[in-house]
C-alpha cells in the first residue's frame, strides 16, 4: 500500500500537499488515502451523470468526484477532467472505468433493429468509423490531465494498475465477493469497494453468468466479510442513501462509503429531471436485475425500453446491446423522457430528498447526519 498522505495534510491533483486540511469528523484510512476531508466517493457512472460540475461540487463538499469514463471519446476524458479540476480548485478528482470484456450473444447484428425502428423515427445511425476508446487510454488521458484516483469494475484492475502505481495515484476496485476482493489486492487495488446486491446500476461481478446465479451479497454481509479478509480500506456501496448509512458502514469497519443514486439526485447531475421523478417514487421492490439494456445484469427501474428490449430477441452480448439503441436513449435524455433511457437505481433510491440539492450540500448533509446518528446511539459520546 502507498505512503498516506501526514496528519493534517491533503494531497493536490499534482502530488503535493496541502497542509492544515479542515478538521473532519471522519478521519480514516480512505480520507488518508485519497486526501478528501470526508469518507464519501462518487460512484463513476458512465453515460453522462457524472459532469465535470457534479465530479467538482463532490470534491469541494471534502469527498472525491470521479469521471464515468466509459463511451467516452479520451480527448473528452481529458477536457472533463481538466474542467472539474478548474472548478474545484486543488481537490482531487478521479476516474472509472469498466474493464469487462465483450461477452457472447445474438449474432445478428440487426436483431434489435424491428424492436427500436418506430423509436428512432428515422433509418438507425451509422457504425462509429472508430472503435471506442479503451480502457487503459481513458485511465492514460484522465491521468494526463490530473486526475488523482483511478476506480475500476467489472473485472481485474490489473490492466490498468500499472498506469495508476507509475501516476502515484490510489487505485480502487469494486468486487461483489470476497474472492474478487483477493483477486483485485494481489493486482495492485490500494481500496475495496464492496459493492452489495442493493446497488444500482453494473454488478461489477467479474463473470456473471449468461443466466441467473448472480454472487448476491448484501451490503452488511460484505463490508463486514472484506473487512477481515482484505488489508486494505474497504468501502461499502450499495443501498447507502444518507447519514444513517455511512454510520453504519463506519461501525461496520468501512472506511467509507460510495455513493451513486444519492447524487443522481444532485443539481448538477446530468440526468433529466423524469429521471430523477421516477427515482424519488420507486418502491423498495421497484428496481430488478435487467440483462437486456446492455448485455450485462444491472439493478434498475423497468420502463418501455426494458419491457420492449427483454420482449425481443436475445441481446446482443456487452458491449454490443447497449450501442445498438444508444441514439434512441440520447434522444430520450435530451426529451426529458424517462421511458427510453436506463434508470439505473438501487433499492433505496425513495429516500432521496424531494428537493434537487447540490452536491456539496447532499456530501455536508450526509456527513451531518452521520454524526448525529452515532450521537443518537452512543450516549457517551453526547
């Protein structure tokens, strides 16, 4: 594990340190880890939620905002980091990436075609004329503008561990077992996070299988088993909404926790405002593993997209479904329409407040409530 930054120091985007860090209630081997005053990570979500604003107000708030890299061209990689950096001057910013490999589906590459045709409104766009960028090109140009942590899921970090130990930058893995978690310490991961079965959005498990037997493990169940098992910070993830849970991960031996539905939420997300409706109204049995909208099971929210997408043929394998109706989600997005787009959500996404908050408010108020919760129940401590 690297050297933590000394007491009362936190790191810049350039390595060097900035002393006399504002006091935190939360002092731990992550906020060590990464030079963030409070134990809260944004979770990186691909596809247009985490803007260089919300990466940005995250790490103003004292926690760490991290880019969703993935689809992502790597100049557009490197223009958003640098744009968070701007606007949250001398915190760290990271990055994510999905280091799954293409997996086996329907051949036919036309196969969705009958399915999104009266969606489009129009013939379907054309193949990118370049392959997207890869993972270790995104790390290398997030990087290149400052980036100070690299996160990755769905897989093995080792493709990539060797760019974040020559950067100098904290490297973080999410696993979904305790064997993931051996796997992702012996390449190199200096923090765990311990994505439970109540997350939205990926399972980060390395090899799902085609159908069914998903690792489901909840939260509590893994936080508190990789906290043995693992001699690096754990961080839990997965049905985590506010105070009371990062007190919870906290007693449980976390060393913080990751947050992804909760800034959804946030002002400066880049989510439609139906998005977030439907988040806000979702029952705690609303949200399900869905297969069909990229070719990897994710929790989310069932809409038209996902009953028309799982009513046809066979997907087409990751990464393949989710580039087949990228436009129409795109089109969706920007129409404030909520049925043609993927609504990740964990399960307890109804406890997001009713009013948008920003982000540095939502990481001072999850803090806030954290320390009154422990209050609440360790007299000594009133």
């Amino acid at each position: 594990m690297r050297a933590l930054p000394e007491p009362g120091a936190r790191r810049t985007t350039d390595g060097h340190t900035i002393r006399g860090m504002p006091d935190t209630p939360f002092r731990t081997a992550l906020t060590d880890l990464l030079g963030i005053r409070h134990p809260v990570v944004l979770a990186g979500m691909a596809g247009g939620p985490t803007t260089p604003e919300l990466i940005a107000a995250v790490s103003r708030g004292g926690g760490l905002g991290v880019l969703g890299a993935m689809g992502m061209p790597a100049d557009a990689v490197r223009a958003s980091i640098l744009r968070a950096r701007e606007l949250a001057p001398g915190c760290p910013v990271g990055v994510n990436v999905l280091l799954a490999g293409p997996t086996e589906g329907n051949p036919d590459p036309a196969a969705l075609e009958p399915v999104l045709r009266d969606l489009r409104g129009g013939p379907p766009p054309p193949p990118p004329a370049a392959p997207p960028a890869s993972p270790r090109d995104l790390v290398a140009a997030a990087l290149e503008a400052g980036a100070a942590a690299v996160s990755v899921g769905l897989g093995d970090p080792a493709p990539v561990a060797d760019l974040a130990r020559d950067a100098r930058v904290p490297l973080m893995a999410m696993v979904t077992t305790v064997e993931e978690a051996r796997i992702v310490v012996s390449s190199g991961a200096d923090a765990v996070v311990a994505q439970g079965w109540e997350a939205g959005g990926h399972r980060s498990t390395f090899a799902p299988p085609p159908e069914g037997g998903l690792p489901s493990v909840g939260t509590i169940a893994l936080v508190t088993r990789l906290v043995a098992e693992v001699d690096v910070p754990v961080v839990a993830a997965g049905g985590i909404m506010d105070g009371r849970g990062l007190a919870a991960a906290l007693c449980l031996g976390a060393a913080g926790v990751q947050l992804g539905t909760r800034f959804l939420g946030a002002r400066e997300a880049g989510v439609p405002p139906s998005y977030r409706a439907r988040l806000r109204q979702a029952r705690d049995t609303d949200s399900r593993i869905i297969r069909a909208l990229s070719g990897r099971p994710a929790r989310g929210l069932v809409n038209d997209i996902v009953r028309r997408l799982e009513s046809g043929p066979a997907p087409l394998g990751w990464p393949r479904q989710a580039a087949a109706w990228a436009d129409v989600r795109q089109a969706a997005a920007r129409a404030d329409d909520a049925e043609h787009i993927a609504l990740w959500a964990g399960q307890a996404s109804s406890l997001m407040e009713d009013e948008a908050l920003g982000a540095e408010e939502i990481v001072a108020q999850v803090v806030a409530e954290a320390v009154a919760t422990l209050r609440a129940v360790t007299p000594a401590s009133r």
